[in-house]
C-alpha cells in the first residue's frame, strides 16, 4: 500500500476557497441563533417600542407615543413625573446599582488583599467564601426572604447585639422591623443581600490579579520602608486597575438589571414600589400589565443607560481607553 | 533615624531592615494578626450562616421555623418535610410534581452544556484557526453582545418564540441558549495559545478541517472545555428569568421556577420551601466542591475579557 503524502488537490476550488467555505460553514449555528435571538431580537424590541402593541391587539405605529407615555412628559408637572412608576423604578435601580457596585468592589478588594497575605486556612475561606457565588439566586432570595422577616434571624441578632451593647449601657430597646414590608428598609435590605452574594465572585477575580503582582515590587517598596497602606494605595491599587475596571463594568451591569430578587422577595416590587426596579417593570408592564410596547421601550431605555455607564466608566478607570 | 537611613548608601539600610524582619512579632503584629483573623472569621460566619440555617430550618416544623426568639438546632428533626415536598404538589392527573421539575432542570441544563460545547467550539475553532473574509467584525459583534442586557431581549424573545409556536416547550430554553457570547470568546482565546505544528501534520496526512477540529484541537482544548462546561452548567442550573416568562405550565417548570410557585403555594410553610431548595442546593454545592479548580479558573478566563 503507497503512502500519501499530500491531499489530493480537489478539483475547481483552490485551498483557501475551501477554508473560507468551512470558516462559514463552522460559524453558521451561531450565526443563526445570534441573528434570530440576539440581533434580530434587538432590532425588532426597536420596531415594537414605536408601536402600540399589547398582548392582544394589533400593532399600530405610534412614533414616540410609547415612549412618552414611560417617560410621562409633563402632563402635570413634576409631581406626577415623580409620582410615575418609571421614575421611581430608575430611581431605586441607580441607588442599588451605585450602592451595591461600590461596596462589593472595595469589599473584594479588601478581602482579596487579606487572604492574599500569608494567613492560615486561606484555601479553606477561599473555598468556603465562593459557596454564595455559585448558589442560585432564587434559593439565596428565599432564605433571605426567610431571615429578613419580623421573626427571623436577622432581627434576632441585632436585638441580642443591642441589648448587650446599648440596651444594657442605656437601656434602649431594638424594634425588630420587618425589613421587606418597610418602604425604608426594603431595598436596603436587597441591596445587602446582593453585596453578600457578589464579593466572593469578584474577591477571586481580584485574587488572581494580586497573585499576578511579583514580590519583589513589595519588596522594594518594604526597602524603601512604604508602610502597609501607603503600599495598598501607590502599588497595589493602580495595578489592579483593569481589574478594578472590568468588575465596576460587570457589577454595573448586573445591578441595572436586578430582577429575580424583587420578584421572589417582594410583592411586585413592593411595598409601595419601594423596590420596584427597571428589570422587574419591564417584565411587569409586559407580562402582567399586557404592555408589550411600553415594555420594549423602558428596555431600550435600561440599554442606552447601561451603555452611558460604561463609557463614563471607561473614561475614569480604563487608561488604556485616555491615553 | 528614618531620614538618615535613607540618605545612608543602600547596603545598610536593607541591613537595617533585614534585621528589623529578624526581630519577631511586634505586639501591633499581633494585634493586627488578631484583627485580621477576627475579620476573616465573621466573614466565614456571614457567608456561610444562611446556608447552614436554612440546611437545619428545613428539618424544623412550620411553627419552629418561624419562632421567636430563634432556635438554632431543631427541637425534634423532620426529615419527612423533604417527603412532603418531593410528593405534595401533584398535577391533575395524582402525578408529582417536583421529581420532573428536577428532571426538567437536569434535562435543560445537561443539553445547554453538550450543545453549548459543540457550537461555541466549532466557531471559535473558525475563529481562532481559520481564515475567512468578514471573520474579524464577526467575531467583533458577537463579543460587543455581552454588552446587551438580557432583559432588553426577554420580551422579542418572546414574541419571536412565540411565532414559531414554542413558547412553553423545552426548545424555547435549547435554542435559544444553544450557543453563547462568552463560550466563544474564552474557547477562541485558548485555541489561538495552542501551537500550530500538531494542526499542520494533521493537514499534511490528509485530514479534512472538521477532522483536525474534532481529533486534534479539542482533545487539546480540554481543561478550557472543562472549566466552559462548568460555568455553564452552574448557569442553566441557577437560570431563572428567562424560563419564568417562556415556560408556562407546571409540568414545564424547571426547579428554579418551581422554587417560586412553591414560594406562592406554601406561604404558612417556609420549612418546606427551604427543603425544596435544598434540591437545588446541594448538586450546585457538590459540584463545586468536586471541581472548584475550574471555577476560579473560569473567572480567570473571565478576566480576560477586558
């Protein structure tokens, strides 16, 4: 039997003809499914925010009809305009988003400076700390849900803290609160529990950028006799920038888009919109209101916001972006 | 003495300091030690306490679970709530209920990953080691989607499903998720770091490009593979929004999904709502610890996204 040694050339379509053919051919499903439901799912959200389609009716061009009616444009001056349900809803998404993204970056970081240092156990916390991360959010909801009420855990341990601490010194007593029913106390309360679930997930993001540091620039910093702080502040922070930058990025689109939490955790972002969220109107108006128009448009509205964030971002933390 | 040292040449000022390192720990060293392992200890107690209460709430009767003050172990263990949970809720015809959501969740998830596997691969294959006109601005688009919020898409998704009549059938979750932005993005990353000699003798005995695809570069590519299928899993797995609004009927339900019905249908019983969870608990769990390693992995591959 011969040995072949080369192909044998097909006949009519040269080598690279035939890769450019396979490349297409290879890239095809994805294309498909990226048209359909991700392209084509875009420009048609687009088509429907200009007309007036419900779940039942046929829709009907409206030009900027829908999104006057989101935006309420003055039709009784300010307000309504704060009275309207969009505006309330941007309003608790931009304080959770900028709550929540601020502290579970810092706290990463903290923590990942702290089991990056030499510490016993650090593969034990590593391990452990990572369990909230890979939890659904549903089920973290549910038990938070659990823990946040009247008689749960946390109104528990805050009375047996205060009355160690102030309720003995000055014999104030702790009012346990029913965290998800208090229009001041709701969103804080999801906000915490969204911080608790996030910085382990980033810790390790940042974990892995602080072991990419070599020791000798500590070291010639300890040369140079640079305190701890002073060390964390000139070295290691600016090295972690693109870090930084990336988790601010993806925190912040994750925190403009909180849904699962308002849903399973309050009574349709309740009490009195009080974490009614972009995410959870954009569902509400189309799935339970029949808004489907209304619905499509708050969503481009979520997207152009999510979009101006980044590049504000991008302005003060990417560098490569200034130079 | 500060000022001096650092105007002294170099060799006695690292002198200076090696000694100072020699010297032992300081009594700030150790309270700082004390401070820092403190911290880390309530840490632990906060991440991991909710999951522990809710593990030993759901052996807790409705009445105990919802006690005040608290309790922390249960006064008698009921390890019949998880009985109650897997055979209470029953569709129409006496059929239970949980045992297919759990089903619906593995079946979901267990497709998600082999055809997210197969696809993301073959296109970052194209991506990485072919070349064809238009691929750079391709691969572009579809790593800019990343950018999309999923919400924006829910509701043409909908719509668009809902035109091909699939609306409440498993392919509404298949199709769609069958392929994903960051599968390609980490799988092209990590075929363009392999060396292209292999590749070239595979060219030179003859194979076809799908056949150097298939039995040269993905063999190759298995821990990137590895740490994808694990993501991805743990993503259909926890997946929740999207199958809330296209799957509509009980029997559909993936167990994420049917956590929340049970939430609505069980309100007087959250010990049963948190036995349920556990279901979805403990796989997740165990799978992370069997294969942590990729998780942080996964992340690192994360990282370079930006």
């Amino acid at each position: 039997m011969a040995i072949q040694v080369a192909p044998p050339p097909r006949q009519g379509m040269s080598r690279k003809t035939r890769e450019s053919l396979t490349g297409w051919l290879f890239i095809t499903p994805t294309l498909i499914i990226f048209g359909l439901f991700t392209f084509g799912a875009m420009i048609y959200a687009f088509f429907i925010s200009f007309t007036d389609l419900g779940l039942f009716n046929e829709p009907k061009f409206v030009g900027l009809d829908t999104y006057g009616k989101v935006l309420n444009i003055p039709a009784g001056g300010l307000g309504e305009i704060l009275n309207n349900i969009f505006y309330k809803a941007l309003g608790n998404t931009l304080i959770f988003s900028v709550v929540v993204v601020f502290f579970q970056t810092w706290l990463a970081i903290i923590f990942a400076v702290i089991l990056n240092s030499k510490i016993r156990f650090r593969n034990f916390f590593r391990v452990t700390w990572y369990l909230p991360s890979v939890t659904a959010s549903v089920v973290i909801s549910l038990i938070f849900f659990w823990m946040y009420k009247q008689q749960g855990i946390v109104n528990a341990v805050i009375t047996w803290v205060s009355d160690h601490t102030v309720g003995a010194l000055f014999g104030i007593h702790y009012q346990t609160v029913a965290f998800l029913d208090d229009t001041t106390t709701a969103l804080p309360s999801i906000m915490a529990m969204n911080i608790f679930t996030t910085v382990p997930t980033f810790m390790v993001l940042f974990l892995a950028a602080l072991q990419d540091i070599p020791p000798e620039v500590y070291e010639a910093a300890k040369l140079d006799g640079a305190t701890t702080v002073r060390t964390f502040w000139s070295i290691t922070l600016p090295l972690l920038r693109p870090i930084i930058f990336l988790v601010t990025v993806l925190g912040t689109i994750g925190t403009l888009q909180v849904f699962d939490q308002v849903y399973l955790m309050t009574n349709e972002g309740g009490p009195l919109g009080a974490t009614t969220t972009v995410a959870y109107l954009i569902y509400h108006q189309a799935f339970k209101d029949n808004h489907l128009a209304r619905s499509a448009a708050i969503g481009f509205i979520l997207f152009i916001i999510i979009f101006l964030f980044f590049l504000v971002q991008r302005r003060f933390l990417d560098k490569d972006a200034n130079a | 003495m500060a000022t001096e040292a650092r105007v002294q040449p170099m060799p006695a000022s690292a002198v200076e300091q090696s000694q100072r390192g020699q010297r032992g720990p300081t009594i700030g060293g150790i309270i700082l030690n004390i401070i820092r392992y403190a911290l880390l200890a309530l840490m632990t107690l906060i991440l991991l306490g909710p999951f522990i209460l809710a593990f030993l709430g759901s052996f807790k009767t409705g009445a105990e679970v919802l006690a005040w003050p608290p309790t922390f172990l249960p006064s008698q263990w009921h390890p019949d709530n998880y009985a109650q949970v897997w055979n209470q809720m029953t569709d129409q015809n006496g059929n239970s209920l949980f045992p297919r959501w759990l089903l619906n969740s593995v079946f979901l998830a267990g497709t998600h990953v082999v055809l997210q596997l197969f696809l993301c691969s073959l296109a970052a294959y194209a991506f990485a080691r072919l070349h064809f006109p238009g691929q750079k601005i391709v691969l572009t688009l579809i790593v800019a989607t990343l950018m999309i919020p999923g919400v924006v898409l829910l509701i043409p998704k909908y719509l668009i499903l809902n035109k091909f009549g699939l609306v409440n059938t498993y392919w509404s979750i298949i199709i769609p998720g069958a392929v994903g932005a960051t599968g390609i993005f980490l799988l092209t990353q990590f075929f363009r770091a392999i060396p292209k000699d292999l590749e070239e003798a595979a060219a030179i005995d003859g194979a076809s490009l799908f056949t150097t695809y298939w039995r040269v570069i993905l063999p190759l590519a298995r821990p990137a593979l590895a740490t994808l299928a694990i993501l991805e899993f743990q993503g259909a797995w926890n997946s929740f929004q999207n199958e809330l609004v296209l799957l509509n009927t009980q029997e559909m339900f993936p167990l994420t999904v049917g956590l929340s019905f049970l939430k609505g249908a069980y309100t007087g019983n959250i010990n049963l709502i948190l036995a349920a969870s556990m279901f979805n608990t403990v796989p997740a769990v165990l799978i992370f610890i069997f294969f942590s390693r990729y998780f942080v992995q996964g992340s690192t591959y994360a990282g370079v996204k930006g």
